[in-house]
C-alpha cells in the first residue's frame, strides 16, 4: 500500500459524528480533540500552536454569532508546508474534528487526493475529473497533496490550469460548503503561490511543519512501540538511534513514515527470531514477545549498504 493510499485510508475512517449539544461550551468542545492531536504528535509545538490559535479563532467567532454580533465566515482554507512524514495528514484529518464541531462544516470528512485525480489526459476530461472530486468533497475538507504539481509552467498545453480555475472559483464562492488544504514542500508551495497569486490571496493560514529531530523521531518510535504493545531493550534503544543517525541522511528519508517502516521491519524480525524458538519446542515468555532486541535492529541493511531497509 503506498503513502497515499494509507493517508486515503485514515481519511476514509473518520466517520461523521453526533453533532455537540447546543448548550455545551464550543471551547470544551474542541478540547479533547486538541488533546488527541497532542497524543497523536510528537513535538511541533509551532504546528500545535497555530491550530490552537486558529480553533480560538473559530470558538470567538461562534460565540459572537450567537450573541447577535454580525461578521462574515472566517476564511479557513490552508496550506500545510513540510517534509514527508512530518503530520500534515494527522493534523488536516484533526482539523477538520474541529470544523465539525463547530460547525463549519457539515461533515467530519476529509477527501485526499493528488494531481492525478484532479487533472484529465486529454480535452474534456480535467472539469468532470476535478468537478467529480469536488462533489465527493463538499461539506468537508479537501486535503491536495504536493499541490504544486497542479501548475506546470514548463508545459503550455497542460490542463492542470484549468483544475485550478476550477477549485479558484469553488474556494470563492464555495466557502461554507468546502475547505481546501494545500500540502507539499515548502520551498515548492511558495514558489507554486507566486507563480498563482489568486490562490495565495484564497490562503488564509499558513503552517510550516518543522523536519524531527533524533531525539523526536525516537520518541516517535517509542510511541508506536507502545501502541503495539512492544518495548525496546535498552540496547536496542541504542541500536535505534544509530539506525536514526544514518537514515536521516540518506534519500528518501520520510520522519515519521520512515519510523513507521523501520518499526515494522523490527517487528518482523523479531517475529521470525521468537518462532525459531518455538520451532525448536521453546514456549515465549511474555517479556519475549514485547521485546525488540538490538539484534532486530542491527541487521538493517542501513549498517552495511547505501539502501535503507
């Protein structure tokens, strides 16, 4: 399953929700969700902050409105610049629990997608492609990943202009019934802003996830250790961190994704080390079947090639 599929897939789960009682505070509303995403995020304090900011905007604004004082919907549509693996799909996915909440949209829904549905092949075939995708997103969040791919400038006969006209005049006019996030890398999203400067002026909040650190991106796989019941040794710890100081550097490196990928193959490693010893007639302990020992770690090609694994 790649990347995009996975992200496809969180999306897919969240299911719309039981709308809040009218008399239960909007800011306690959303302040479990603002946990979660805590829980959920190692670090990004910046990325954290800016959410909280935005969801006290969103609560002032509701409460405003419900005391009689005029002013028009606040504009929410995003764009989320960093490296892989860094969250922009957890936070987009927590986003949008918050705009549910509130009210801003209609469903707790997010459709991802990238520049292959959006543009067509041929004459003709980008509006009902875009139209198609816009019609499965509305009342919810529309998550476009590395959305600069949208505009080719090298390429005049490209029809990813026109799917940008398209969302242009959806994010103008359409704002109540969807909110637009744009991801991708930083220095590719500015350079994809100054060349389409009506998107830019459609953008509102702007939120740059920072690259983990080592002691971050062990943190990270401490976390999803315990979320499967598993637990470094403390060699294996060490041996983690070696493996993280050579990863990084290499390409293709994605943060957390990358953590995700190098737990996962631990884990088979160490399936494959505990059923040797229940072939060879010995019964694992408890400890045993939590423990990821150095040894899971170390035989990752990353010690002994050019190619992560």
């Amino acid at each position: 399953m790649t990347v995009l599929e996975q992200d496809r897939l969180s999306a897919a789960r969240v299911q719309p929700e039981a709308a809040p009682p009218d008399d239960e505070a909007p800011s306690l509303d959303i302040e479990g969700v603002l946990n979660q995403l805590d829980r959920e995020l190692i670090a990004l304090a910046p990325v954290k902050t800016r959410i909280r900011e935005i969801s006290a905007l969103l609560v002032v604004d509701r409460l405003r409105r419900e005391a009689g004082l005029t002013a028009g919907r606040p504009t929410l549509h995003m764009s989320f610049t960093g490296n892989p693996g860094t969250g922009k799909t957890t936070v987009a996915l927590r986003m949008a629990d918050i705009l549910y909440r509130l009210g801003y949209i209609e469903r707790n829904h997010v459709v991802a997608v990238t520049r292959d549905d959006l543009v067509g092949q041929y004459v003709g075939h980008t509006a009902p492609k875009t139209k198609e995708v816009l019609k499965r997103a509305y009342g919810g969040v529309l998550f476009i990943d590395e959305a600069y791919y949208l505009y080719r400038p090298e390429n005049e006969r490209d029809y990813g202009v026109e799917a940008i006209e398209i969302l242009l005049q959806v994010m103008e006019n359409e704002r109540e019934r969807l909110v637009v996030i744009l991801a991708g890398y930083k220095d590719r999203m500015d350079e994809f802003f100054r060349l389409n400067p009506g998107m830019s002026s459609r953008v509102a909040h702007h939120i740059d996830f920072p690259d983990y650190t080592i002691d971050e991106l062990q943190a990270i796989a401490r976390l999803m250790l315990s979320a499967e019941s598993y637990e470094f040794t403390d060699q294996a710890e060490q041996a983690f961190r070696s493996y993280l100081d050579r990863r990084t550097g290499q390409p293709r490196f994605a943060h957390a994704r990358s953590v995700r990928n190098a737990i996962e193959r631990a884990r088979l490693r160490h399936a494959n080390r505990v059923y040797e010893d229940v072939r060879s007639g010995q019964a694992p302990s408890r400890i045993q079947l939590q423990r990821i020992e150095a040894e899971d770690i170390l035989k990752s090609s990353v010690f002994n090639a050019d190619t992560a694994s």
